[in-house]
C-alpha cells in the first residue's frame, strides 16, 4: 500500500506505459473457489445501506452520546443532530487597524410554518459587521466568512453584501482529515463535529483555515489503468428459477498483488476482497428491459445502462481481468450467464493519470449527490467537490498504509465528501476608506439543531441556534448585539443571551470575552 508521501513523489513501482493486454471478457467454464471473506462483507452491507438516505440527505449520521436537557458544560442541550453556530467575520490580509461592530438577527417570520425553503427548521439569520477604518490611506481587506454546512446544502449559503451591494465570493474549506474527532466506538472520518467544542477544537490554531487557502493536491503525475464499463444489459427474467431467487448481475474478477496494487471503483454495489489468494470480485445489478406494461418507467432502464462504472488500477498491472456474467448478485455466485446472450457490457480498458481518471468518476458521482442528470464537471462548485474527493483519499482513504476498515472496499462512493459537516469560507475583497466605514452583511438561512423523533415529545420539539463570538476571528469586535424579530407564537426553553420576549427584551449585548452563546426554542404551548 502507499503513503502520501509516495503519492506526491510519483509511484515509482509502476512503469512509465502501462500496456495491458485486453482481458477474456468470456464466462469460465468452470467454477471460483474464494478461499475466504470475513467481515468486511456485513460492513459492506452496513454502509450500502446507509447510502442512499445519506447521500441524498435524508437520513443525518448519528451522534453517539447523550442529548439530556442541560446535558452541555455550560448549560445548553447536547443535540442528536448539531447544526454548529454562527461564527464571526475575519479577515486573511487587510485587516490590521480596523475595529468593527456586530449585530447578529434572528428572524422568526413564519417559524415552523412548513415552509419547504427552510429545511430542519431554518432561521433567516442577518451577521452585520460594521466596519471602520481609522487610517488616513484606503484600505483593500481579504475577508473570510466561515458557515457550517455540507457540500450537499450550498444552496443555503450565506450571501455577503457590502454598503448593500452583493460581494463576489469564492468558496473554499479546509482538508478533511481535520474533521475526525476522534471519539470512541466510531470511524473518526465520518464523525462530523457535534458541539460547539469541537468547532472550537476545529478551528483553533488557524491550522484549518490554513489549509482552505491552499491549493488542492495535484495527482496527475500518478500513472493508472482504468476499466470502463458501459452500456450493461440483461435479457428479462434471465437465470429465473421459478422462486423468484434471481438478480442478474455483472462481475468483474481480478487477480493481483494487494501490496503493490490498489483499485478504486465507481459504480459497484457488491464486493469480495481475498487478499490471501490475491482475488477480488466487483459486482453491480445488470439492468433489464421492462417487461411490457409494467409501471417502471421505460427510461430508467436506458439511464442504468448509460451509467459508466468504472475500476482504476494504481500500482503494478492486474495479473488477469475478466467480465462475466451471475444470474444471481452473491459476491460467491458461479452460476453464470451466457455473455452475449443472457447478459453482457462493453468494456474500454485505457491508460491515463490518477486526476483525470477520478475526474471522470467523481463527475458521475457529483451528478448522483446532486439528483441532477445535466450537471457538468464544470464550475466552482465540482472543482470544490473534486478537491473534497482527493483529500479524502489521501488522507483517509485506501491510499494510505493503514486505512480505516470503511475504506477497505475500494468504493469511491463510500467516502461521501459531499454529506460531511464542515466548515466553508466566503472569500471577498473589500476597500474600506481611509477615515469611513463599510457595512458587511452575511444573510443565510440557519438549520436549527435538533433531535430525532425517537427522543421524547419534549425532547424532539426543541430546537437550537447557537452564535460563536470570537473563535477563529481576528477582527478586533468593539460591541457584539444580538436581536431577535418576529418572536410570537416562540418560546424560549433555554437560552444564555438574556432575552425576555414576554417583557420586550429582544435586543441584548454580548459580552465578547463569553465565546458561546445558545438560544433553544419550541412552538409555543408546544
């Protein structure tokens, strides 16, 4: 297996031109005995079960811990699912000798109203900075926004104005390594931060924000060969048995050296890995035809078989490939199909450099995570995604000596880049003038933090918005308010921010030395 460090340097086992042979995409005669398959199989399971809803963004990853009322150290609840705060402005370059003011609004308008624009329970939130600059020259400030969210949530990213004028922006975030929290019982890559201590832990340092101003690695000078699989197909009901215990599927069965080669795969939802006897097996459901009047939709089908699956070799070359053809999806299964008859794909066998060909996958990946079939490889947006991908590869994928079991599989789809809390910046460009002041302002719709509907009634109407003020910023903050609007029919359950709606008090002053503010609401007689 290899190291970062080898990645960067070149690999230098593999020969600078691959030439492969084209393999025997013909059935075998006779039957595969795999000698052994532990537990990587029930993980498997685990994970591909999971995928849909958390890719699509349905089903949140799940906290281990408790969510007890005042569970936090300083009072606050500890939610199932954690939505991070609102953090402040900071500046990378510029900043030196301005003094700003910060207003923070939260509007409940139409609160809990069901309104499809504001998932888990949005909040339109205005972080207003007014920003002064004391100096007799102009001054041309680099700021950086941070927000917490997912790749898969952009639409509800902040947007900056200044003096009411929209910033151009550009989005960047920090590596993914630094993400893992490392708590017991679970895989640290896939443990999004769920307090705002881990935020804290996150940020502090300015190593995080660091690595989002740098650029993403380059992998082009990493020579691979890459199996393209297109245009699957089975004949309908083939390989039925009359009990209904059939599921066509196309497998592709490879023998190689697991210490000096390593395949990636897009597209696969079945696998066997038998380092002992250097075998491995990729499978995924061959699509069939509908039968004449069934209620699927005819063009499902021609979308399965238009989507390419793809199996990217690092290292030294496969000791031998083939596809063949299973009536039934068992990572075991012998009982094949006839190719060309029963079943059968194309297959393209090219070589290329490891950036393009994760480009190729990682745009087909990017279409499935958005639902959007016209979507491109273009944009800010996919270079971002594609970004995410690499540093999840090189610093907590299969790629590494040590990988974590998750990312055994090979499968480019389980490293859901795309569905990680984390942490965006804005970057813009703003001048100030000498002896003026500019009014910046971030308007995005907050996510509430909130519990699962398996807690108690009590428990799951809560909902929470927090508000970090001085974590990762160095923006000298003179006054820091905080405002709440539209507040009728909203109870406050626990709060630190000093409001008493009942009374009138919906505007309070922060102290800035208090890093952590929180404000837990429900409907109200709720």
């Amino acid at each position: 297996m290899m190291t970062r460090e080898t990645l960067y340097d070149a690999i230098t086992e593999v020969r600078d031109e691959l030439i492969i042979e084209a393999m025997e995409t013909k059935p075998a005669k006779s039957r595969v005995r795999w000698l052994r398959f532990g537990s990587i199989a029930a993980a498997f399971a685990v994970v591909a079960g999971l995928g849909a809803g958390v890719v699509s963004g349905k089903i949140p990853w799940l906290r281990i811990g408790g969510n007890e009322a005042g569970g936090g150290a300083d009072g606050s609840m500890v939610f199932d699912s954690y939505a991070g705060p609102v953090f402040p402005l900071t500046t990378v370059e510029g900043g030196d000798g301005l003094t700003a003011e910060r207003t923070v609004t939260y509007d409940f308008q139409g609160w809990m109203a069901g309104d499809p624009d504001r998932p888990y329970y949005g909040l339109p939130v205005t972080d207003s900075y007014t920003l002064t600059n004391p100096t007799g020259e102009d001054k041309t400030v680099t700021l950086l926004y941070p927000f917490a969210g997912t790749l898969f949530d952009l639409r509800h990213r902040p947007t900056l104005t200044a003096d009411g004028a929209e910033l151009q922006t550009t989005l960047l975030t920090g590596q993914y390594s630094q993400l893992a929290t490392g708590r017991p019982g679970g895989l640290p890559s896939l443990n999004s931060p769920d307090s705002w201590e881990e935020y804290r832990a996150l940020l502090s340092g300015g190593r995080y924000q660091a690595g989002a101003l740098e650029e993403w690695p380059d992998l082009s000078h990493i020579p691979v060969t890459v199996y393209e699989i297109t245009n699957p197909w089975a004949e309908p009901g083939v390989g039925n048995k009359g009990d209904g215990s059939y599921n066509p599927t196309l497998h592709a069965e490879m023998e190689l050296d697991y210490g000096k080669t390593t395949v990636l795969s897009y597209g696969f939802n079945s696998g066997k890995y038998d380092r002992d006897s250097g075998r491995m097996r990729q499978g995924f459901d061959a699509p069939q035809p509908p039968k004449e009047g069934a209620s699927i939709d005819p063009g499902f089908y021609e979308k399965e078989r238009a989507q390419p699956h793809f199996l990217i070799v690092i290292g030294e070359p496969l000791d031998s490939f083939r596809l063949v053809g299973v009536s039934t999806g068992g990572p075991e299964s012998t009982d094949y199909l006839e190719w060309g008859v029963d079943i059968g794909a194309d297959l393209r066998q090219y070589e290329t450099d490891l950036d393009s060909a994760l480009r190729a996958a990682a745009g087909q990946m990017r279409r499935g995570a958005d639902g959007d079939a016209e979507s491109t490889e273009d944009g800010p947006d996919f270079e971002l995604y594609f970004g995410m991908l690499e540093d999840c590869l090189l610093d907590t994928g299969i790629l590494l000596d040590d990988p974590e079991e998750r990312y055994d599989f090979t499968s480019l789809e389980d490293l859901y880049p795309e569905v990680i809390q984390r942490v965006f910046y804005l970057e813009a460009e703003v001048t100030i003038p000498a002896g003026g002041s500019v009014t910046v302002e971030a308007r995005m719709m907050k996510e509430a933090s909130y519990n699962h509907a398996c807690h108690s009634k009590h428990d799951k109407d809560i909902y929470g918005y927090d508000l970090v003020t001085k974590l990762g910023t160095n923006l000298d903050i003179a006054a820091q308010t905080a405002k709440a609007v539209n507040t009728d029919g909203v109870e406050i359950v626990r709060q630190n921010f000093g409001f008493d709606w009942e009374n009138g008090v919906d505007t309070v002053a922060l102290d800035p030395e208090q890093e952590h503010y929180y404000l837990e609401v429900r409907r109200a007689g709720a």
